[in-house]
C-alpha cells in the first residue's frame, strides 16, 4: 500500500533530513514540511486547507466534524445526517465504523455513534429519494470501493450524486485513504469522474509506511473548522510529512500514465483467464475474482513469494506505483497459474 515501496531512497533521505531537524513539536506551531506538504496538496487539488492526523480513520473523522459543523451553522442541527454507501469501509473507530455500510463490522460494538444511514452503490433514484428525508449533512463515498470487493462506482453514479448534492446543499466527501495519492491512475480518483468533491480525506499511501491523515477541506468548508474545535497531537508530525512531500512530488503525470498502463496489463491478462471469474478495480488497485476461494489463493501465493491479500471474495492487489512492468509481469503469471490449477 506504499507508493513507492518498501525503503524507497528519496523518501527515506527526506525522512533521515528532517529527523536530524526536529522530530517533534506542540500542535501550537507549524513546521515547514506540513506547510510546505499542506501548500502542494492544495495546489493540486483545488482545495483550500488541510488538517493532518495520523490515519485514515482520523481523517474521516475530521471531515464528519467539519461536515456536521458546517451544516449546523448553514443549513440547521437537524441537519446532521451523513448518508455513505452499502459495502462502504471508512475505518474503524466508533464513528467510522458507523459510517462503515457493512453490519459484520458492526456486531460487537454497539451502540455506535448515531447518523450515519446507507444507500446502495450505482442507485441514484435511491439515493435521491434517502437524501430527500434524511436531513443529510453530507455524503461520503469511497469512488471505488476497497475492502467491499475493489468495486469502482459507475460513472453516471458518481456524477449524478455530485450533481445533486451540489444542488440540494449537501456536501460531498470524498474517501480517499486507499484510492487516493496515485493508486488508481489519478492523483485521487475522483478526478477520474470529472466532479469537485468538498472535502477528501486521504491516508495509507501518502505518508510512504509512516502515519500520516490528510483531510482537504473545499471551498464551502474552508473556513468552519476554527481553533479550539479540531486538534492532534501528532498530526503532521514533520517526519511524516517531510517524506509525504518527497511522495506528492514524484506524484505526476508520467508515473500516473504507467499506473495505467500497468493496470491495463493486469486486465487485460486476467480477463478471461483461466480459473477466473471476473477482474475488477481501477489503476494499480486490482480485485481478481478466482473460482477457488480467494484466501487459498493469496496463501498459494505467498508460497511463491508474491504478497496480495483478499477483500470479500476477491485477491487485491495493490503493488507499488513503480514497481517494474517485469516484475509485476512477472507476479501476475504466477498469480494466474495459482487460479488456474
Ligand atoms: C484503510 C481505510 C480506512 C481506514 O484507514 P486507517 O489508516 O486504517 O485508519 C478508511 N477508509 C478507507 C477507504 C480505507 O481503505
């Protein structure tokens, strides 16, 4: 899930710079790295500010509150609602697990935090008709759904539901923890369906294995989140975000057009391959349905020293960005002749 792999050289001198600087300071003060990070995400985003934290689930949990604050302050408290999608992951404290559309999640910890209700994936009308008497705050999306079974949502969907919300005054929150920083071919992959999300969250691969939360906060929400209301302590830690930079940096179009090229590859030698019933997903982050259960798959798998994991009944891949054509070449052949035996 890192971008760049594992002891990627430029990442690591960033880090080792910045640690022989300061490692550390109060949440008082800024330091150059989140500055600088904060400055370059927004730049090529669109986005007006941003809130580190040090995971996924953290910055979902800032975007609910920037979300519920500013629907309170603009459209009224009731209207606190956050509509997501059935088979949603959003992370797992008590809130995000809420926001999370799948019950197994839920089980064992109830009660979870209340105002989180779920709409199916690819249904307009549905979702329509559930904002319409929901009181809804936002809605949050994940553009292509991860631990739900790397299910990427229908364009029409995703436009539509942008279109609407900009109508009716709901905010629209992008979850971008495993889709965002490259992984599927774009910067974040909203920017694959053409709409302008208010706030987008992001993790896993931004911070290159170090902890590190980003919430991006649009032009409607610029300005609700004031002192007193949001904090972290160690939340754009500056080593974190000093080798985040180094990553955002190498973000750009020639290493997007390989992730695509590479994701075409991967499609292109799953469909209709073998053992294998379908092949799901966008850029380097791949679902392969194979007949046999997928866990005797990935297990198969690491006996032959490929790393993938599962999602539902599927094999993900998530590889890094630049891993070589061959390489991957390489481990997609063995992951095919696994399906096929
Ligand atoms: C992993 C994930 C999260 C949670 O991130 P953590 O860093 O584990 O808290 C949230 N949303 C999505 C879409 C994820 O894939």
């Amino acid at each position: 899930m890192t971008s760049f792999g594992v002891a990627d050289e430029i990442w690591q001198q960033a880090v080792i710079a910045q640690l022989g600087k300061v490692q550390h300071t109060s949440n008082l003060y800024y330091t150059s790295p989140d500055a600088q990070l904060a400055k370059l995400l927004c730049e090529k985003t669109g986005m007006k500010k941003v809130f580190f934290s040090n995971s996924g689930a953290e910055s979902n949990e800032c975007a609910i509150k920037a979300a519920r604050k500013w629907a309170a302050e603009n459209k009224g408290a009731e209207y606190s609602t956050i509509i997501t999608l059935v088979n949603s992951f959003h992370g797992r404290t008590v809130s995000t697990l809420a926001a999370t559309g799948q019950d197994h999640f839920h089980q064992l910890f109830q009660p979870l935090t209340p105002g989180f209700v779920h709409t199916p994936a690819n249904d307009l009308a549905a979702f329509e008709a559930l904002a319409g008497t929901c009181k809804p705050a936002a809605v949050m999306i994940e553009c292509v759904q991860g631990e739900g079974g790397v299910m990427a949502l229908e364009q029409d969907f995703v436009r539509g539901l942008a279109e609407y919300a900009k109508k009716e005054n709901i905010l629209l929150i992008v979850d971008e923890v495993q889709t965002g920083n490259g992984r599927t071919g774009a910067l974040y992959s909203y920017m694959n369906y053409g709409v302008q999300p208010d706030i987008v969250s992001t993790a896993k691969g931004l911070g290159g294995g170090l902890p590190l939360g980003a919430t991006l906060l649009g032009e409607k929400v610029e300005n609700t989140l004031g002192p007193g209301d949001h904090g972290s302590t160690f939340g754009g830690n500056p080593v974190c975000c000093a080798g985040a930079l180094s990553i955002l940096e190498r973000l750009n179009d020639d290493l997007m057009a390989d992730v695509r090229a590479k994701s075409k590859l991967a499609f292109e030698m799953f469909q209709n391959a073998p053992g294998v019933e379908s092949v799901s997903g966008m850029g380097l982050m791949i679902g392969i349905k194979p007949v046999k259960p997928a866990r005797e798959v990935v297990l198969k798998c690491i006996e032959r020293g490929v790393l993938c994991l599962t999602a539902k009944n599927k094999v993900r891949l998530l590889p890094a960005l630049n891993i070589p054509t061959e390489t991957f070449q390489k481990a997609l052949e063995i992951l095919r002749e696994v399906c096929a035996e």
